[in-house]
C-alpha cells in the first residue's frame, strides 16, 4: 500500500503490487470512494457541507449564524413524503458547538428547524416592501396541473388585460389603428376631394338662382313639405280681373267709350291724380315731412302715382 496520500487521494496512482484482477484502487485501498465522508455510511449517514438557508439564532449562545455559512452536516433520511426522501442535517455551531438540526420540507420547499437553533424572522409586509406575494401553496401546486391551467387561462389573460396600464393599451390602439399609413391617406384625401365637388356644385347652383349663400343639399321631405305650401295672395286674383277686363273690353280702343266700368276708373284716376299732385305742392312750399305724404298703398295705379310724383319735381 502506498503511503502517498494525497497520490491515494487523486486515485491515480497504481502501487506496483495491483493487479486489474484486484478490482478498482478503492477496493484494493478497503477504502470507501467518498473516503472520511462516508465513515458512518453504516449507520446511513453521509457527511456533508451544509451550508445555512437562511439566518438564524444559535441555540447555544444566542449569536446569529449568517444565511451562507458553510458547516460540516451529518446528512441521514429520516422520513419519506410520498416518494421524496425527508433529509436530517445535524451539526454543530462554530461559535458555541451548541447541535443544531435542521430538516428538509418538500410539502412546503423549505428547511426546517427542528432543535439547536430558532430561525430569526424577517417576515414583512407585501404592500410595505413594494413587492408582490407569490401565488398561495395549494396555487403553486395547481398551476402544474394543465387542465386547470385551460381552464383559467381566459380568466388569467383577462386580469392581465385588466392590470394593463391605460396607456399601453391607447398605444396598441393606436398601432392597430395607424398601421397602415397609405390607406388612410387615400381615404382621407378622397372624402376631401369629394367634399370639394360638392361646395362647388352647390355654390354653382346658388349663383345660378342668384343667392348669396350656399343652400344645404335638396331632401325630399323639404320637397314635400313645400308642396303642401299654398301662398294666397292677392297677385292672383288682380291678375284674373285684369284679364277679364282685358277680354271685356273692345279690340279697337275708343275715344268716348261706352263702357260705364272704364269712365268710373278713368274718374277715380283724374281724381287721386289731383289728390296727389295738391300733396306734393303742399311739400314744396310748407316744407311738411315727407312720411306723411307718401303713404304706400296697394292699388292698381301705383306706378301712375310714382311717375306724377317724379313729374312734379
Ligand atoms: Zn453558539
């Protein structure tokens, strides 16, 4: 047997009296391939490097033993949950070599305490540290399952939409809405070019009919309200009388006429020709206010009294 350990150790060295018959160098040292570790594997323990899940109070001493710091554990299973083996470390402190235990959870992923030590609470408030709470354990243990993943996921994405911010969605709007720049364009452009026809077109119509203003396009129930529209006035009727007047009298007009209806008007007229004629000279010399003889009344002869009036100036 070699005494080079550290040569033993690195199991690269073969001594001269080895044969491969012999099996593997460990079998041939009667040594154990995790050597010192495996000392109490009779006992099914197995020595390790543990190294502090979190930071905890020794049990011995009462000082903290940081999250980090590294012990050598004796690691042995001391149960099973369903098919996971429930792992015991048990070590002792640097500061007092006070035994401290600790155990695997599976059913929570975490280490527990189980003597030697308490662990030192850093529990906080979520809405404190700003910070969001992870999905509760029954969740967790849900998510892994498909079906009830179908069968939330509409939910989910709709309480995602819903934590949105407003803003993100303005902008995916407006993405959607803006994605295709030439369409847009051309349709803008063509409703206003077709606007422009129709200002044209109408003010073409407003001129023709000589307005000053544009009149709003023709509708049909404006038509039909102006049919129902009837204007009495008495255009009409003076017209027809005229008419028949005309029809009445003879074709060769003469000097003494016989008709009595023609003497009585050409009567009426010589007199209101006076009455207007003693009207203006009054205005001339006494200098009365013009409103008071110029009285606009509707009568047949309006024109004759307007061209006396313009004589007399
Ligand atoms: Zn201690």
């Amino acid at each position: 047997m070699s005494s080079l350990a550290a040569a033993r150790a690195d199991n690269f060295y073969y001594p001269p009296e080895w044969t491969p018959n012999q099996g593997s160098l460990n079998k041939f040292h009667g040594q154990h391939a995790l050597r010192e570790r495996a000392r109490k594997l009779d006992q099914g323990i197995l020595i390790i490097r543990f190294e502090m899940p979190f930071n905890i109070w020794c049990g011995g001493c009462n000082s903290m033993i940081a999250k980090g710091v590294r012990f050598n554990a004796e690691k042995k299973q001391v149960g099973n949950y369903y098919s996971t083996k429930i792992w015991s470390f048990s070590m002792k402190s640097a500061c007092c070599k006070h035994e401290i235990v600790i155990q695997t959870d599976p059913k929570n992923c975490e280490y527990v305490i189980m003597s030697g030590a308490q662990r030192k609470t850093e529990e906080f408030d979520v809405e404190d540290a700003e910070t969001f709470e992870l999905p509760a354990d029954e969740e967790r243990g849900k998510l892994a399952d498909p079906f009830y993943r179908l069968e939330h996921q509409e939910e989910d994405l709709q309480k995602k939409k819903e934590a949105e911010p407003l803003l993100v969605r303005l902008q995916r709007v407006s993405d959607v809405r803006h994605s295709d720049d030439y369409t847009l364009n051309k349709a803008l452009r063509a409703r206003l070019r077709n606007q422009k026809k129709r200002v044209a077109e109408e003010e073409a119509v407003s001129r023709r009919m000589g307005l000053g203003i544009r009149l709003l396009p023709k509708s049909e129930e404006d038509a039909a309200t102006a049919k129902q529209v009837k204007f009495c006035s008495g255009f009409e009727k003076n017209k027809r009388e005229k008419r028949a007047a005309i029809t009445a009298a003879p074709v060769f007009k003469n000097q003494s006429t016989s008709s009595t209806a023609a003497k009585k008007r050409l009567e009426l007229e010589s007199k209101r020709r006076k009455i207007k004629a003693i009207a203006a000279s009054n205005l001339l010399t006494a200098g009365i206010s013009p409103s008071s003889w110029s009285q606009p009344s509707v009568s047949t002869s309006g024109a004759k009294r307007i061209s006396v009036a313009a004589r007399i100036r």
